[in-house]
C-alpha cells in the first residue's frame, strides 16, 4: 500500500474519526485501509482526493504545517459523513503527523491558591524565617490531577494494546493509543506522547510488513512506553519523564568550539540532515544541527550546505574541520547550540584529534567511557542517546557487513563496528568495507557505541594514528579525519601493502558480542517478543506447549534464577483467565498481565546491560 500523496495527520483527528464509527464499521475498518490508497490523487490546490466507488469521494486538505490538523479539514461525499467507513480509512492511512507539525497546547491553568484560616496568609511569623538553617530543598513539583488522569489512561491504553499484539493491534487499538497520546499532550506529557506515536508506527510498521520494521524494536517501544505511563502513573515521577514539548535554549555566553565530525540523519518519518558535532575547550560537547524534511536526498545534500548560525561563513563540511568563536551562544541541555537573533559566529581553525580539546576524547578506555554511559542509561532508560567514544584500534577484518577490531591496549576485547546507517547511499557500509581489507591498519575511531548491543561501535568517523606507519594516509585538507557517511575512502587513503605491516593477529575467538547471543536470557527475550508478535494468547500458547522448568532450566542453571521465575510468572499470568459459571472473563483487565510483561522487560534489559559492560571489559 502506497501512501506517499497523503498528507500527515493529527494523532487526535484519527482518533476521533474512528470513534465516531460505529461497532460494524470498526470490523471493516482495517480491510478499508488497505485498499484506500490506489485511489489517491493531489488537486492543484494542495489537497488530495480519495474515491470509494462513485458516490464517495474523500478530501483531504492540510493547513498551513502540511498537515491534517482539525476534523474539518477531512471531508466525505458520502451521506454517513463525517461517521463514514471511507473518511476514517483515509486518515488511517495517512502518516501521523510528527510533533513540529502540530499546534502548541495552550498550558493548563494554574489552580489559584487557597484563602482562608488556614492558609497561613498573614497569620503569624515568616514560616521561612523561622525554618532550620539547613531545610533540605523543595522537591520537584508533584504531577497535576489532569496529568495523574492521563498517564492513567495511557497504561490502560498501552497494557490493551500489549495484550493484543501485532496481529489484533489493527486501527481500533491504535486510535485508542492516539487518543491517550493526544490526552498526555494536553496534559503537558510530551515524553508520553512521543513514547505512544512510536508504538503506534511500530504497529503500523509490522502489520504492513515494511521493510524497516524489526521486532525488537517494537519491543523496546513498548517498554519504554509501559514503564512512562506507569511511573507517571504511580505519582512517583521525576520531572524527567513529563518531557519538555520544545527544546528550551538557555544563554551560553561566549563559546569556543572546534569541530569533530559530521553524522547523516535519515529518519523513518522522511526527515533528512546533518548533525555536526563540536566540543568546546572546557570539554563540553555541543552540536549544530540541520535536519528538515526531504529524507534521502536531504540527508545526503546537507553535508555541505551552509550553517545557519550567526551569521557564519562556513558549510558543514568546513565546520566539521574547524571551529567557531560564538558570542551570545544559546545551548539547549542537550548541548544544541540555537541560532537566535542576538547570536554572532566567526570562523576559527579547526583542532586535529590529536590537539587539545579534541584529544580527551581519546583519552580513556572505551571501558570506561561506556561504564559511564551505562550508569547513566540505568537513571534514565529512555534518555538521549550516548555520547561520542574515541579510541585507537587495530583491524582484524571483516563479519559480513561489521568490521571486527581491537582496541589498541593490553588486554582489550574484539569490538564489531557496525554502520551509523546502513542505507546503501551513505558511505558507511562502503568505507567500512575498503577498511576491512586492510588487516593489521592501525586507525582511530570516533563513533557512537551501541548500548544495545555486545562490545558495538556505531563509527563517525575515522582518522591515522599519529606516529604509526601502517595507518590512514588522509589529504591534507581534510584535517585527519574522514566522516564515514560523507568522504568516501580511496585507495590512496591506504598505506601501499609493501609498507611494514604489523604481525597478523591470530585467529580470533569469539567476538565479544556472541556473550550477550550465546547467553540463555535469549529464552526471556524470545517470550517477550512473542506477546509482541502475537499478544497475550501468544505467551499463554507458550506456557501451555512446554513445561517452566524445562523451558527456563538453562536460566537457573547460568545463574539467572530471577529470570526464570520473572518469565515463568509472566506465562502463567498470561493463562490466567479466570472464568463464572457461565463462561464470562471474571477478570478481564489487561493490567495484572501487562506489569508482569514489564518485570521481565526490566529484568532482561539490567541483565543485557551487565553483559554489554562486560563485554567492552573483558577478552
């Protein structure tokens, strides 16, 4: 099914055309969207039309953003409109709208407060003065009523969906999660929000089969999901988890900063750019970036396009390989650096890897900078990406499309370095390929590393090791580092093959990374993923088809006892459908269900993160 003409749409606005359906109409409702698109045509005016036979002809006319954002703007011929099968089916079909492409809430009013006896309004001594001198700190502000009410209806939105899998998460299930989402908004919730519109692709993804769908994946969103709601849920959340709807910039001051490299964005959403990354000389990391919709060609193009930053004569490219003097800077706790109107940039030489501040990157064993990354994934699972890790490695060769090296210290592991992006118009996958034919290349390596994976490294980009022979030879120009997704490696970027090449290392042992595939939590992970795959019916099979003890006895015999029984707790929730004397569910609340699915989704994901630190660690 090709959607490409249709325009986005508010999450709430197919939420509510599927509500307004009645119970017929919502059994149709997924064969319609299926079959809607073929009939898809754009107007002169911007708005695309959809036909249903010959009385029945929907349009769809996006405002200003590009997308459908009120009801009004989705209209049917038909004399059932707007509660019609075919409006419904057309916005189904069409793309949900990303946040940039909504209107802002208005922020819900402030209670006004209490008068009274009781209020402590004028009623004696200054309660401040009179505190002890070292009171502790006020805590974070407690949740609102109207956003307890909304993580409440999110964790009941998620655990239906969650019981009913891919196969039974059809448009239905997905309109109630856009509605909970809609209500998280509102609320002033937007990691919520942005937490239930990934599920809501993810199922949209695998019940379409694409291309770009992998089950895991969608395992990790519902997780990430689950676990928002029910601490938000539960009152017990910090300020953290309510997300902020717009990234706020806060006054830097006047910034150094010197380029490091540059990483291609493509997303699933047909957003495309660039993102520069910088470090300032205190260290601190900050990135420039310009990311717009366009998708491949975008991502590809704005390597080289100008940067929109205070006036700065420089392209991407040249930022990447120099520097910046910034007066008036606004960084966002991220390290973004905005562009406001007081902001002034000039251009400044760039630093080698080699040169401070850039050679602190190198500085430490990756061991140890992923030590840090995973202590703080442990306080904020769902929270920013990690960081940049550099480090010197030499080259053992290729693993299919990954490239096995080893970091040049006694004692180091096998790292598997695999593509930022594996699109095969990004220049990953083929430089990574030209590097691995070259065994024994002693290289320097700027990436990103895979929390998710055993001992992985997502590269950036590469460069020579200084004062080695048999390393990178890279022009001039390019200030000894190559952008993986960018400068495409040639042979004269190697040295030639009569040049003193170091011992070939022996053969290898087992990647680092077969710790985390030849562990038996792949048992736990598989159960997961079958309530994924094929809801709650699918994890009770489960129990039914093979004994706990001989299903989880590999668990408790490598140590994972709690494993074990967290699994084993989830399949016999998972059967448990107690039933009256007239075959009625005497519990059918999916809640009991959904939090035993998070324990062991909790439980899997510490476990997989002591083996990925391990296996940075150990040889």
């Amino acid at each position: 099914m090709s959607t490409d003409l249709l325009p986005p749409v508010a999450p709430e606005v197919l939420a509510e055309a599927v509500e307004n359906l009645t119970a017929r109409l919502r059994k149709k409702l997924d064969a319609a969207i299926e079959g809607c698109a073929a009939g898809a045509a754009r107007a002169d005016d911007g708005s695309v039309t959809v036909r249903f036979g010959e009385d029945a002809l929907v349009t769809l006319r996006p405002g200003p953003p590009g997308a459908v954002t009120a009801a009004e703007q989705a209209t049917c011929t038909c004399l059932l409109a707007p509660r019609c099968l075919h409006r419904a089916a057309v916005l189904g079909a069409a793309p949900l709208a990303d946040a940039a492409q909504l209107p802002t809430p208005e922020p819900e009013p402030e209670p006004e407060p209490a008068i009274g006896p009781d209020s402590g309004a004028d009623s004696g001594p200054d309660v401040a003065s009179a505190a002890p001198p070292h009171a502790p700190e006020p805590g974070p502000d407690p949740l609102t009523p109207a956003q307890l009410g909304a993580a409440a209806a999110l964790w009941q939105a998620a655990a239906e969906a969650l019981a009913a899998g891919v196969t039974a998460g059809g448009a239905v299930v997905q309109a109630e999660l856009l509605r909970a989402a809609h209500t998280a908004r509102l609320a002033g919730l937007p990691r919520a929000e942005a937490a239930t519109l990934r599920v809501v692709r993810g199922l949209r993804a695998a019940r379409e089969r694409s291309g770009a769908h992998r089950l895991a994946d969608l395992t990790g969103a519902f997780h990430a999901l689950l676990r928002t709601a029910g601490l938000l849920a539960s009152g017990t959340a910090g300020p953290a988890l309510t997300g902020t709807a717009r990234r706020a910039y806060a006054s830097g001051g006047s910034l150094r900063v010197y380029g490091l490299c540059r990483e291609p964005v493509l997303s699933a959403t047909g957003y495309g750019g660039v993102v520069t990354h910088l470090v300032a000389t205190d260290g601190a990391r900050h990135s420039v970036s310009d990311v717009r919709p366009g998708g491949l060609a975008r991502a590809r193009g704005a390597g080289s396009a100008s940067v929109a930053l205070g006036g700065a004569a420089l392209d991407h490219a040249g930022l990447a390989r120099g520097g910046l003097r910034i007066a008036g800077a606004t960084v966002s706790a991220d390290g973004r650096l905005g562009a406001g109107r007081g902001v002034r940039a000039t251009p400044l030489r760039g630093v080698a890897w080699d040169e401070e501040p850039a050679a602190a990157l190198f500085a430490r064993p990756a061991a140890e900078t992923v030590a840090t990354q995973l202590a703080e994934r442990d306080t904020d699972p769902d929270g920013a990406a990690p960081g940049l890790l550099g480090c010197e490695v030499t080259v053992v060769g290729a693993a299919g499309e990954d490239l096995l090296v080893r970091e040049a210290r006694a004692g180091a592991p096998l790292l598997r370095l695999r593509a930022a992006h594996p699109h095969p118009e990004l220049a990953h996958t083929a430089n990574l390929r030209r590097i691995a034919a070259h065994p024994g290349l002693l290289i320097r390596v700027l990436g990103r590393p895979d929390l998710d994976r055993a001992a992985t490294l997502r590269p950036l980009a590469v460069g020579p090791v200084p004062g080695a022979e048999y390393t990178l030879r890279l022009p001039e120009e390019w200030l000894g580092r190559a952008d993986l997704g960018y400068d495409l490696l040639q042979g004269s970027h190697f040295p030639p093959r009569t040049a003193a090449a170091p011992e070939p290392a022996p053969a290898p042992a087992p990647d680092a990374a077969d710790l985390l595939a030849d562990s038996p939590l792949w048992r736990v992970r598989r159960l997961l993923e079958s309530g994924i795959a094929g809801g709650r019916r699918a994890v009770a099979e489960a129990a039914r088809t093979a004994e706990p003890l001989t299903s989880y006895g590999p668990l408790r015999r490598a140590g994972f006892t709690a494993a074990a029984e967290l699994a084993t707790a989830l399949a016999a929730e998972a059967d448990r459908r107690p039933r009256d004397a007239f075959g009625r569910l005497t519990d059918p609340s999916p809640d009991a269900y959904a939090w035993a699915w998070l324990a062991a989704s909790t439980h899997l994901a510490a476990a997989e993160r002591s083996l990925v630190a391990a296996s940075w660690s150990s040889r």
